[in-house]
C-alpha cells in the first residue's frame, strides 16, 4: 500500500478506534460485519470506487456520494468509520477496497479482544487451517478460487457454526473470499498472526514429532518471548516425519532441529562427495 494509502488506512483505524470505546461488543461486532459488505458492494462496482477515490473530486463530494448511497443502509458508526476512510487519500482504487477490509478485520479482532477471547479465535483459526491442510479434499475445495464463493463459505458456516466462535468463523470465511488478495491458506495464517498481534504477541509455529510436554512448550515460549521481547503464543504441529528435534518459525526467521533436515543434509554431502 502507498504511504499515503497508509496514512488514510491510519484515519480508518483510529476513527474505529474511537468508536469502540462508546459501543458494547455486540454493536462493534455489528459495525465489523457491516464494513465488511460495504467492502464486497463496492468491489462489485468499479466505477463507484473510481469515484470515490478520485484526487481530482473535492472531499466534500467523495464523502457526499458515500453518504448517499449509505445513509439508512448501515449504522450510523459504520457510515462515520467509511466516511474517515473515503475522506483519505489512496493511490489506486482498490487500495480503498483493502482499507475497508483491513478496518473490518480489526473491528472483529477489536470486539475479540473486548470479550477476552482473542486466545481461543488464535486457537481455532490455527486447528482449522491445520484440519483443512490434512485434507486434501477440502483443501481443495476451500482454496479453489476459481469455484463459486457461496458455495465455500456455506461450507465453512457447515463446518464451524456452532463448534467455533463466530469471530473465528467470520475470520475462516474471508480467507475462502481471499483476504489480502491471498489464497486461502495464506489467508488463515495471516489472520492468526493478526490476530495475536491485537494482543501484542507473535506467533511461534513450532513443529515436533510428538506431543510437547507442557512444561517444555511453556519454557520454550518463555525463552522465545525473552529473545523477541515481545510475548510468544506458540502453535504446535505434530509431524511424525521430522523423526524427531523441534522446528520453530517465527516470522521469517527459522530455526531447525529436526532430526528429518539433518539428515537431508547428510544425504546432500554424501552425494557431493562422490
């Protein structure tokens, strides 16, 4: 995003900001859902969103025209929040159409982190990219951008409504509609790392052959969260073929044990050596 894009993404973060502190959770759960459906109604008209982004209109008529087309049909919070954002200024239109996406997502992580939360949606967010990544069929079906949108996120509410909070599956839905312009996988992890940001963590994605004692995962995050200075929610994986030793992925820094790339890396000087 261009930094003016960033400077108007900001706007749209803190005019939600502040209206988060007068809401209930509920309400602001509400504002998500509606920022979000302005979102995908202005991604289906692209001449709007010229309009609406368009350096050359004075400001008056860009929020003007938003406030038309809105008025009566989101509440009165949300309409303010769109109105910050249409007010800035972005490079291109679609940087607008992020802005609102990214907004939205942080006004449900916002109402996640209100409830208390935000551990469980992390949780949640991480098992089900894990269930879909072992199974290949729906992962498949869920990343196959090519297949009717409906049809997939129905699929997501028949899978998690009712077994995860709804947070969590408002979250999986926008990885299946390609939040960030991801795929659906990329989209999941995105959203866990987001989603432990709001609470000023980093994820450690830490992948063992069998199950850590608890004690060890929770020295483990403690020495990560020193070296990072910064708190550490860990995410475990259970991978029978790394054979044994531990990998640890922190953003882009990685750090591998595993029994599986030593002797990967055996096999690569034995063959050098012939």
């Amino acid at each position: 995003m261009s930094a003016t894009g960033q400077e108007s993404l900001q706007a749209g973060y803190d005019a939600l900001a502040a209206y988060a502190k007068r809401v209930k959770p509920e309400t602001l759960l509400k504002v998500a859902g509606e920022l979000l459906a302005v979102r995908d109604a202005f991604a289906n008209e692209p001449r709007l969103r010229r309009a609406l982004t368009d350096p050359g209109q004075p400001v008056e008529a860009r929020t003007g025209l938003a406030e038309q087309l809105l008025s009566g049909k989101v509440s009165a919070g949300s309409l303010k929040i769109v109105l910050a954002l249409v007010k800035g200024r972005w490079a291109t239109p679609g940087e607008l159409l992020s802005g609102l996406e990214s907004v939205g997502v942080d006004a449900l992580l916002s109402t996640g982190l209100t409830q208390g939360v935000l551990g469980d949606v992390e949780d949640e967010l991480f098992r089900f990219g894990r269930l879909v990544d072992g199974d290949s069929a729906l992962a498949s079906t869920l990343g196959d951008s090519s297949a009717d949108t409906t049809g997939r996120v129905k699929l997501v509410n028949t899978l998690l409504s009712g077994k995860a909070n709804p947070i969590t599956v408002r979250l999986v839905e926008l990885a299946v509609r390609g939040y960030g312009g991801r795929g659906f996988e990329a989209g999941i992890a995105a959203l866990v790392d987001h989603t432990a940001a709001k609470r000023d963590q980093r994820v450690a994605y830490i992948t063992v052959a069998s199950p850590l004692p608890q004690d060890q995962e929770n020295r483990l995050t403690e020495r990560l969260s020193e070296i990072y200075r910064q708190p550490v929610s860990a995410q475990v994986t259970i991978d029978p073929e790394i054979v044994g030793g531990i990998r640890v992925q922190i953003g882009h820094d990685l750090y591998d044990g595993t029994v599986a790339r030593r002797l990967t890396e055996a096999r690569k000087a034995l063959a050098g050596g012939r």
